[in-house]
C-alpha cells in the first residue's frame, strides 16, 4: 500500500546532496520495469513517502486504470494522468513510480523533468515478460503477445526514457540490488 505523499516522512539520509533531498524522485520506464517495486524499498531507504500514480488515479477515478482505458480511452486516461502526477509533485518531495506511458506524453515529461530527479528504470525483454506475465492488469497487453508489444514499447519509448536525468539497469536479479544501483547514482548525483 503507498503512503500519501503529503504525509511526514523521515528526513533524507544527510549524505545525499540537498538537491536530492528537496524535490521529488520520480521513476518511469517500461511495464514490468519495476517502478512500483523498487520504488517502495528506495522510498524506505531515503526516508521519504511512497506513491504509485496508478495506485492515486483510480483512487481519483473511482475505478482501474483497465476500466477507465475500456470506458473513456487512452487519451482520456493520459489527461487524468498527468494532473494527478502534477498534484503529487506539488506536495512534498517523495518517490513516485509512474506508469509505463506517463513520459511519453510531452506534457508529463516536461512537468517531471522540470519538477523531480527522473530516474529510468531500463530493463531487457525476457525480464519484463517475465515480471508482466505475474499480473493481468495491464490494459496494453491485454489478449496480445507480451514479448511483441514489449519490444514496439521498447523501440518507440525507450529514446523517450532515455531524456530522464538518470538510468539505472532493472536486471532480473533481486530488486534490492537496483535500489542500490540507484542509491549509488543518487550518491553521485550533481544537479
């Protein structure tokens, strides 16, 4: 379960540059990538809240993100997207996983861009078929081959992800040793 963003957190370890501290880390990369994941344990490590912008827009809807793309369309759910993105990165800092689809859209980035430290959680195939395959709530891949939808996702978003300030390699291996890859760049980091 995420924690409001709006709610106190312990204070950054005070080895990380102010720079860090002060804004919001928000993670974006493919489905499957591990944002949500890996994003809690970063959060917990840091001292900051934990939020899942999927997890705030269908408390906001009312409804699952399957349900809002089946209703309304993706257009639709992109608008609601970004302005619930925009609301959490007006609150206090914290770690925000995003959608897989939420830096692609021009707007979003730029917000994010401007707003946070955007990390790109950049992960092969295999591994993301695999992670994809654990769960059916993913509107994109509903009925179609993952591995296929995987790598067109792949080929049009990653020159997308790459424009985040930071890549960090989500390999099959235990997520804790991302979120350590992760705090090394963070420890690096000069903004």
């Amino acid at each position: 379960m995420s924690r409001n963003p709006k709610s106190p957190a312990p204070a950054a370890p005070a080895t990380l540059p102010a720079s860090i501290r002060e804004r919001s880390i928000v993670l974006v990369g493919l489905m499957g990538s591990g944002k949500s994941t890996i994003g809690r344990r970063l959060a917990q490590r840091l001292g900051m809240a934990f939020a899942d912008a999927d997890d705030e827009i269908e408390r906001a809807a009312g409804m699952t993100i399957s349900d809002i793309f089946a209703k309304f369309g993706e257009a639709h759910f992109r608008d609601g997207e970004r302005r619930v993105i925009a609301r959490l990165l007006a609150g206090k800092p914290h770690v925000l996983a995003t959608g897989g689809g939420a830096f692609i859209n021009e707007e979003t980035r730029a917000l994010i861009l401007k707003d946070s430290l955007c990390i790109w959680l950049d992960a092969d195939i295999a591994t993301l078929v695999e992670r994809t395959a654990r769960r059916s709530h993913r509107p994109l891949l509903k009925g179609r081959d993952a591995d296929a939808v995987l790598r067109e996702l792949a080929e049009v978003r990653n020159p997308i992800y790459a424009k985040a300030h930071i890549r960090v390699s989500s390999a099959s291996s235990p997520h804790e040793h991302t979120v350590r890859a992760i705090m090394e760049e963070l420890s690096q980091w000069n903004a």
